[in-house]
C-alpha cells in the first residue's frame, strides 16, 4: 500500500572483530539512519496540495529523514530515458500522484483549453467580421460615383473620361422644351456611341440648360458642349410653321420627330469641335464644315433613323436659308451659309447611297452636276475622318 513502512527485520548481526566493539547492522528493504524513533504510529511525510509541514505527536516532520517513497528502479544502461515513463501532463496513475518522477497525493486541476474549429470553417466571430467588412466595401463602392456627381447643373452621368450628359434647371415656359429633350434621350444615345468607339483623356460635359440666347455651342474653356432649352423651342417653332402650312396640325407627331433629328445632330456636330479641340485633330478649311462632315458621317451608317435625322438637319438648314433675306448672309463667316449647309447634307445622303436617294436629285435637292461627284465625295469623307479618329478608337 502506498506511504507504509516498508518490513524490515531486526536482527542483530554480531560481527566479529579483533577489538572489543561490536557493529550492529540491520538487514531490510530499507535504510534508516541511527535516530531516536517516537513512539506510536507514524504519519508519512510529503507536500501535497494545500497541506504544510507534517508533524508526528509534536515533533517536526523534517526529523524523519527517511524517503518513505519506495525505491526508484535503476533504468539499463544505453535505455530510453522516457521508456515507460508517463508523459508529463497526462493523467494521474491510480492511487493518485503527479505522473512522472515525481510523486504526490493529488493533481492540481488542468489549465481548460478552447475548442479548436474543425478543419475548413471558420468561428462564427470571424465569418460575421468578414460579411460586415465586405458590405463596407460594397457601400463605399456605390458612394464614391455619387459622390462625383456635378450637382451645380443639374442630374449627371459621371465617369472619369468621356462624355457626361447633364440637365440643369428650365426656365419659364421651357418645361416641355426639357421634357422633350430628356424624355426622348436624345443626348444619352449620341454620347454613348461616341463614349464606346472612342477613347478620351478627359470628360466633356454635354449640357442641357437654360440660356438667354437660343444656341448650341461648344464652350472651349469649360470643355462643355452647351444644349439650350430655347434652342429647342426654336427648332420645334420652326417646324410647326412649316408642317402647319403645308399639311395642317395634324403634323404634330412629324414635327416632334423632326426636332429630335435636328438635336441628335447636332450633338454630333458639337462633339466634332470637342474631339478636334481634346485629340488635336487636324483639318482643312472651315472647322464647322468639317463638324458638318462628322455629324454626316456617324449619322448615315446608323440606318433609317440616323438618315432620317439627317434629312431632318438639312431640311432645318433649308427652312432658315429662306427666312433669311439674301443681303443678310454672311459669306465670310465662320459657318458657310445655311442653304450652303443644307445642300451638303443633300449631297452626302445621295453620295452614300444614289439608288435609295435618287429622289433627292428628282426634287432638285442635289444638283445634276453634284450627283455625279457625290459618291467620291462621300467616300473622301469616310476615309479622311476614319484616318483622323485611327489612334482614339477603342480596341476591340
């Protein structure tokens, strides 16, 4: 049993020796030095958890010198130092005791650990970090274009580069006149087939606004391309006098259809002075004419519509050439003269097509002269702009 004394016999050995004194040697599993031993029964001695020093019927423990333990088995020479050893921090033999070498009553509590998360998931703490971290990136994603947004003229279209639509404030009696505008997306239509064929190193406003004098220009310093609202009205007035006088009011629908052919090109003309303002383009003869070129050449390949707007630009041309008394024109102006501009218009639809336009050339619209060039008139219209917007075109 674990603490007892161990047996031990008592008998005394006389040795024998030349001198008179005797040597007494006690035999046994034990060896106890030569001390007074008390009377009565013996408390083992040892340190366990909580208790101080051991006492037997008042005397100090530490006068009982003897290792009660059993003896520690000598290990063979060459063997393992931990062969059958019980690791350190594993469970107490039976019978109690610190595992190892070194022996004691009890064994102090071990320190709990956390429960590791199975392999491949993650604690519930750190999935729900990851969910709100991503839906901040989400909101900072959304809040930063909006941010962009050029509040001073109106609701935007940003990006970085390219060309921006905006709509300020009507004033009065210029509510239908925006309306018109922005329902049909005029602006947005044009600029966005511009926005995909090209690339631009910097925004260019296009903005529809409320101006004291009925234009649309391309304002060189601000980089913005300028749609007033009473140019709108302009151009609808002055198809409604026409339409009016030449079929009655039930030309309302032709006449809105019309107005919005005029805008869509003359989005593309002011684009054309943007492009040859921000790319440097080069060109020969009057710049206006040469956005004349540009407006004719993305209209024309558009189909139906785009040849319809067209039409709609000459026949706008056509209709101020004959409000305009002839002493009037401006021969040396920046613009050619409106009945000028008007048959240009003319002869690029025929050029690009004699065949579907021939009517153009039958209503006297076109020259008999002209339509013999008009193709190569066309084609050299094609090639030089395709060559100028060569280096600008996206890839692919």
């Amino acid at each position: 049993m674990p603490g007892a004394l161990p047996r031990m016999s008592r008998t005394p050995e006389r040795t024998s020796s030349s001198s008179s004194t005797t040597t007494t040697r006690i035999t046994g599993s034990a060896s106890f030095a030569l001390l007074p031993c008390p009377r009565g029964p013996v408390r083992r001695v040892g340190r366990a958890r909580g208790a101080g020093t051991s006492t037997t019927r008042g005397r100090p423990s530490h006068l009982l010198t003897a290792d009660l333990a059993p003896p520690r088995p000598r290990r063979p020479a060459g063997a393992d130092e931990d062969v059958g050893r019980t690791p350190r921090g594993s469970p107490a033999a039976e019978g109690g005791g610190m595992p190892g070498r070194y022996a004691t009553d009890t064994l102090p509590p071990a320190r709990p650990t956390l429960p590791r998360p199975p392999a491949g998931r993650y604690p519930r703490r750190a999935v729900v970090g990851t969910l709100v971290g991503l839906t901040v990136a989400l909101l900072c994603l959304v809040a930063v274009p909006l941010a962009l947004l050029d509040s001073d003229e109106g609701e935007a279209r940003a990006d970085s580069r390219g060309f921006v639509v905006e709509y300020g404030k009507a004033g009065r009696g210029e509510g239908a006149d925006r309306r018109l505008l922005e329902g049909a997306g005029v602006l947005e239509k044009a600029t966005d087939r511009l926005n995909k064929r090209l690339v631009l190193p910097s925004t260019i406003r296009v903005t529809a606004r409320s101006c004291p004098d009925a234009a649309a220009h391309y304002d060189l310093e601000k980089s913005r391309i300028e749609i007033c609202y009473s140019f709108v009205a302009e151009v609808r007035e002055l198809f409604e006098r026409s339409v009016r006088d030449a079929e009655g009011a039930e030309g309302t629908e032709r006449v809105r259809a019309k107005t919005l052919g005029v805008l869509t090109e003359t989005v593309y003309h002011e684009a054309a002075h943007a492009l040859i303002d921000k790319l440097g383009l080069p060109f020969t003869g009057r710049e206006e004419d040469a956005a004349d070129q540009f407006a004719a050449y993305h209209l024309i390949p558009q189909g139906r519509h785009g040849r319809a707007a067209l039409l709609a630009a000459a026949e706008n041309f056509a209709l101020y050439a004959e409000d305009t008394d002839p002493a009037d024109v401006d021969f040396g102006g920046e613009h050619s003269p409106d009945a000028v501009r008007a048959a240009a218009y003319y002869t690029y639809l025929y050029g690009s097509d004699p065949k579907r336009h021939a009517r153009l050339v039958d209503d006297g619209l076109v020259g008999e002269e002209r339509a013999e060039v008009a193709e190569g008139e066309y084609r050299a219209l094609r090639r030089g702009w395709r060559v100028l917007l060569a280096p600008h075109l996206r890839q692919g």
